[in-house]
C-alpha cells in the first residue's frame, strides 16, 4: 500500500500569509496527487489535480507542485475563507490513499 | 449539473451489514467515471473505501477489501457500498463521490450520511 505523510498536521498562519503544505508518498506515484479542502460539516472540495492543475473555479491563489514522491500545496495570500483542514490524495495502481490531513488555524 | 444523495440507515447493529446508497442525478452513471466511496470517522481523516465503474470493474481498500462490496445499478442511476461484520470502528460519516476520470480528483461529492454501528 501506498502510505502518504502531510506535514505539518496543524498550521497558525495569518490573513495574507503565504502557506505551503508538504505530503510525501512512500514510493513514487509520479504526478498522481490530488489536493482537497474540508470545511467543518462539509464534503471535501477538490482543489488540485495530477499534483498541479487547479480544478475549474478555485481561486488562483491556490497553486501545486511535485511529482515522484514529494509534493506541496502553496496558498499564496490566505483569505479568511482558507481557514480549513487540507488532504492530499495519490491514485496509481487503481488505488486510493489520502494522507492525515493538515489543519489551517487563524493565528 | 451532477450531483450524488447518499441514503441508508443512520443505526446499524455491530456484526451486521452497513448498507448504503447513493443516487446520481443530473447525469449518467454510465459515463466514464468512477464512482467511490469514502468515509470520515469522528474527528478523524478521510478513509478511501473503494470504487466502481459503470462496467462494474471495482477497485477496493485493502485493508477493508475483505467485507466490502460494491455494485452499480444503471436501471436505477445509482450505485452502492455494503460494509460486513461491522464494528464500532465503522462509525462514520460516508461519502460518495465521482471522479471524473482517472488521475483528475474526486470533483463531485454527496452531502456525506452518518452511519453509527451501536447495539
């Protein structure tokens, strides 16, 4: 199975910060990572497909990059909407692992 | 545009069966997508359970792989996740999602039902 790690597990940043959010996989999984945000209560909102195509909507400030086994999650200017807990996501051999999730917290 | 209802009982019995669905509408479950379904344990992470394909191709969790079953039912546009020989630790909130096409991210999601495995 293919293990993911995000660090670190909780962030205090401030409005306007720039944040970056790391997930490593335990083998390479080439570009094959996705990025989600989770609100308390809701359904995860897809914000980043293979490791760094922004989906349709999302706001340009979110951005991804990586590829092998070392990827990140970069917010360039947080909004006070971003306050939310993140999940990256690997798809490869027809399987699915979300790492443990990292929460945003206002500082 | 798409969207997925999950349905099912909230209470299940533990050693019982976890029984769910999700209806799509606003489009085909015969499209070309896979059709998943994820759960969230209280206060914890997201768990990916395991997907289907309309042509009823499926890909599980191993970890769970061994009490999950999932089936599609085109006639009805929807699909379904039974989870066997539940045990408190199968209490959770459960999604269904589609993801559009392989390697693009789960891009439509339920609004998630809460399932509790309690006697």
């Amino acid at each position: 199975d293919i293990q993911m790690t995000q660090s670190p597990s909780t962030l205090s940043a401030s409005v306007g910060d720039r944040v970056t959010i790391t997930c490593r996989a335990s083998q390479s999984i080439s570009s094959w990572l996705a990025w989600y945000q989770q609100k308390p209560g809701k359904a995860p909102k897809v914000l980043i497909y293979k490791a760094s195509s922004l989906e349709s909507g999302v706001p340009s400030r979110f951005s991804g990059s990586g590829s092998g086994t070392e990827f990140t999650l970069t917010i360039s200017s947080l909004q006070p909407d971003d306050f939310a807990t993140y999940y990256c996501q690997q798809y490869k051999d027809y399987s699915r692992t979300f790492g443990q999730g990292t929460k945003v917290e206002i500082k | 545009q798409v969207q997925l209802q999950e349905s099912g009982p909230g209470l299940v019995k533990p050693s019982g069966t976890l029984s769910l669905t999700c209806a799509v509408s606003g489009g085909s479950i015969s499209s070309s997508n896979w059709w998943s379904w994820v759960r969230q344990p209280p206060g914890k992470g997201l768990e990916w359970i395991g997907e289907i394909y309309h042509s009823e191709s499926t890909n599980y969790n191993p970890s769970l792989k061994s009490r999950v079953t999932i089936s599609v039912d085109k006639s009805k546009n929807q699909f379904s996740l039974k989870l066997s020989s539940v045990t408190a630790a199968d209490t959770a909130v459960y999604y269904c999602a589609r993801e559009a096409a392989a390697g693009y991210g789960m891009d439509v999601w339920g609004q998630g039902t809460t399932v509790t495995v309690s006697s």
